[in-house]
C-alpha cells in the first residue's frame, strides 16, 4: 500500500533524529568533555526542533489517523505499531496550545524550584510550582480524557493495561501479606556489613570484576558497550548497539556491583529484542514495568542470591584478597542482602524497596483524585512512612523533595517499579528453567537463551499483561512477589515460616 510506504519513510526519518540524538545523549553523559556542553546544547536544540516538526506535520499526522482508520487490515506488528504511535500523537492534541505553552513554562520552572527546594531542604520554595503543575495536569485530562479518571490515564500512560483497580489489588495483597513480615524482620538483631560499609574497594579492581560480570552474564561486547557516568543507566539504541554505564564508589562496593547487574538486566533485554523489529518502533522492551521486571529479575533474583556468589564469591574475594579474606561467603550474603528501615527509596534493600512503592502511589492517588492542599502533603508523606517503615523524616529533603519525578509532572510511573519486581517473581517461579542449578553450573547463558525466547525477543509487538501471559502461562499475580521476599528473607533471618 501507498500509504505505508509514505509511513515507513516517515518512521524512518523521525528514528535517524531519535538516533543521532540519543548517541549524543550517551556521549555528553559519557566521555564528551566539560566545555563541549554549550554548543551541544544548540545543536540538540536543533534537531529536536526539526524532529519535533515533522512528527507533528500535519502530513504525517494524516498518514497515521489514515491508518489507524484502516488498522484491521494491516498486519499484526504494523496494526499494533501503528494503535501506540496514533495513541502518541493523538495525546495532547485537544490541549489548547497556549494552555500547553504555559504548562511547559510551570514544568520547567517547577523542576528547578525543585532542585533548589531540596537542596536548601525547603518544600515551601517548590509548593506553589507544584499546586501549578498538578493543577495543569487534572485540566489537560479534562481536555484529553473527559471520561477518564485522571490517575487512571496516567497510570496506562506508563504501563499499559494497568490502572487503579489492577493497581489497588496488587498494593492492599502487599500491605496485608507484607508489611507485617517487613516489621518483623525489622524487629531482628541487624545483620554486620561491616566490610561494605567501612572498607575502601580499589576502583580499578572494581573494573576488573565489573568485566568479569559481563562474560559471566555473557553480554554481547560486539553488539554492545560498557562505560561510567555519575548515575547508571542503559541506552538501548537497537539490539546491535546497547550501552549501558556504571558508577563506581571507592567506599560503597555494592554500587558497582548491583547497580551494574540491574543495568546488565535492561541491555540484556534490549539486545534480544528480535532483529526483525529494527526498522520499526517495537524494536525496544514493552514497557517500564517489564524492563524492570528483566533489571531485578538479574539483580535481586540471580545477582543477590546464594548460589551466585557460591560461584563467583571466590573470584571477588581473589580480587580483594585483602578486604575479604576474613568475610565469609555467608557474612557476604547476608550484608548484600540487609534489610533496614530507610527514608531514601534509591538506597532500599530488595525487601522495603516496595513499601517505598505503596508509599508513592497512595500519595499520588491523594494528589490525583482529591482536592488536598499542597501544604498537607509532606505531613501525609511522613505519616505514611511512619506508618509502613516505622521511621519519619526529620526533613523535606529526606522526605517528599527526595525523588525528581513529580517536578517532571510524572504521576504514575513510581508503582512501575514495584510491579516489576512482582513480575520478576513470577516469571523466577512459574518458567520451565531450573534457574538455581543453571547459576550454580555458571550457564546464564541459558537464563538469557530462554528470556529472549519466552520474553525478549516479542520487543513492544505485546502489550505487558500479553506478555506476563506468555511467559508464565498466567495473568499477573502479586503472590509470587510475596512468596519469594518471605522465603528468601526468612532465610536469612531466621524467621520460621509457620507463624507467617
Ligand atoms: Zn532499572
């Protein structure tokens, strides 16, 4: 068909901006030196504003309304490409243009009220911008979804097919059946990880194992590349070309280390989404949701347990033959696997990480669908974490300044994170691998080979709760994800699990 050909070469055109600009974005946070900021800034300006033109053309938008108006006679891949980009161009567009102008003026302005509110740990710097902003955001869903409730669409924005009431079922399981276990384990004598926390780890032999890890998790260096930047992350261009960086801290060991394995999760994922997908917009993972489910599922599931490190413990400790000599293979366990009570969700264990979670979303549904006051809300927050963790923030700062997504005007991308984590169970539980003796045999490999074949390799061509079907044989279920924490961390604390 004419018109497809019109499409594809439009595709084309937007994803050769999308790559010359997220190189860029790699190199600046990379290796591009201090002073090359200025005139990159212009020229990202630039082409940005020239994407921005053509994937807003008036032609192009008459190419995809045209067809997503014939999308059932179009093959499956395209029929599915074609509803999530006429969904993407279609989401503001009944937005008046001036309202939006000075909406994008307030988001700006909030995120760097934002920055300098949690620098000088003072919300009062921040709460007007952000009463502005919240206030944009219920008016537009007016404009956009008048039907819809406005958490509800903000929540499918991130993870398709997940709104408040799949959401509040996965939430209230985790504070009936988790919270309590949580306490309980906060209740323990704390495990001494004395030889995370006060030793000093060379950081080229940092390097060194950080290197080892990715023939061990058997990343692909041809189709792929590892460097440093201050926060870790993956940049998943097309499976042939996938970087991911770390960050490396003299005094903190595990930062390396974790934060490395769960961006090894992310490029893994993106390096085997099929091939056959490059050219098109389904050639990257399904949703925020699902690559998290892929970070953790490597991180916590393989890259905490003990079988890994029954394996890999001895070249660690070969490395830092002087830091760990005296640090048994079981006192590493269990310091990698602490669990405490702490107000920053960025510095969680695997354990409280999800209460950290609940905690967003009950605050986001608060903000989102009632008309509380913005100068309620630090108070809501650190009742919240007294009631979930048991400790209250003695700042802003520590408290609701300490995440960056709300200054962007991103609700409903915090419950992501937890859902990820539940999806990692799942998949540990219900795949056909013998996961435990394909880690102790070293063959990660095989862990991959079977990702990519259940799960990686479908790219966007599914939706996540498809995709959760295929890979499991099972609709979502938060069982698992509670399941796994109580058998691992009972474990570890002797909890008996009778009494659970
Ligand atoms: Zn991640």
């Amino acid at each position: 068909m004419e018109i497809i050909k019109k499409y594809e070469n439009y595709r084309k055109i937007i994803k050769s901006y999308g790559f010359a600009l997220s190189t860029i974005s790699f190199d600046a946070q990379t290796i591009a030196p201090k002073k090359s900021a200025k005139y990159r800034a212009e020229m990202i300006s630039t082409l940005s504003g020239e994407a921005f033109k053509i994937s807003t053309s008036d032609e192009y938008i008459k190419i995809v309304n045209e067809l997503f108006g014939i999308k059932d006679q179009l093959e499956e891949n395209l029929k599915r490409e074609i509803e999530k980009v006429y969904k993407d161009i279609n989401r503001e567009k009944n937005i008046p243009k001036e309202e939006y102008i000075a909406f994008r003026k307030t988001l700006s302005l909030a995120n760097t009220k934002w920055e300098e509110a949690k620098q000088k740990s003072d919300y009062n710097i921040f709460k007007d911008h952000f009463k502005e902003l919240i206030k944009y955001i219920k008016k537009f869903n007016e404009y956009t979804n008048p039907d819809e409730n406005v958490y509800d669409v903000k929540l499918d924005d991130f993870e398709e097919g997940y709104t408040i009431n799949k959401y509040d079922e996965f939430f209230e399981y985790l504070k009936e059946n988790l919270v309590p276990f949580v306490l309980e384990v906060l209740s323990k004598p704390e495990v001494d990880d004395n030889f995370i926390t006060s030793k000093l780890y060379d950081i080229s032999k940092q390097r060194e194992f950080i290197n080892y890890l990715l023939d061990v998790f058997n990343f692909d260096l041809d189709r792929g590349l590892l460097r440093e930047s201050v926060h870790p992350f993956t940049s998943g261009i097309n499976c042939n070309d996938v970087r991911l960086t770390v960050r490396y801290l003299e005094d903190f060991l595990p930062s390396s280390i974790f934060a490395g394995i769960h961006e090894l999760g992310h490029a893994l994922y993106e390096q085997q989404v099929s091939e056959e997908l490059i050219n098109t917009n389904l050639a990257r993972g399904a949703s925020p949701g699902m690559h998290e489910s892929q970070s953790r599922f490597y991180e916590n599931i393989i890259g905490k347990s003990y079988d890994f490190w029954q394996v890999h413990y001895k070249k660690l400790q070969s490395i830092f033959s002087n830091e760990l000599t005296n640090v048994s293979l079981e006192d590493f366990y269990k310091g990698i696997n602490k669990v405490k009570a702490s107000l920053i969700r960025v510095e969680a264990d695997e354990l409280t990480y999800p209460l950290h979670i609940l905690i967003r979303y009950e605050m986001e549904k608060l903000i989102c669908n009632t008309n509380i006051s913005v100068d309620e809300l630090p108070k809501r927050w650190n009742d919240l974490y007294e009631k979930y963790l048991g400790i209250r923030p003695n700042n802003d700062s520590e408290g609701i300044l300490q995440d960056i997504h709300w200054s962007w005007g991103m609700f409903g991308y915090f419950p992501t994170y937890a859902l990820g984590s539940a999806i990692a169970s799942q998949i540990y539980y219900k795949s056909d691998i013998n996961l435990e003796q394909l880690i102790k045999n070293n063959e990660i490999y095989k862990v991959n080979d079977y990702l990519k074949e259940h799960l990686h390799k479908y790219g966007s061509t599914k939706s996540p709760r498809e995709l959760i079907k295929i890979a499991t044989g099972e609709d979502f279920s938060p069982e698992y994800y509670v399941r796994y924490l109580k058998d691992k961390y009972s474990k570890i604390y002797n909890i008996s699990e009778e009494k659970e």
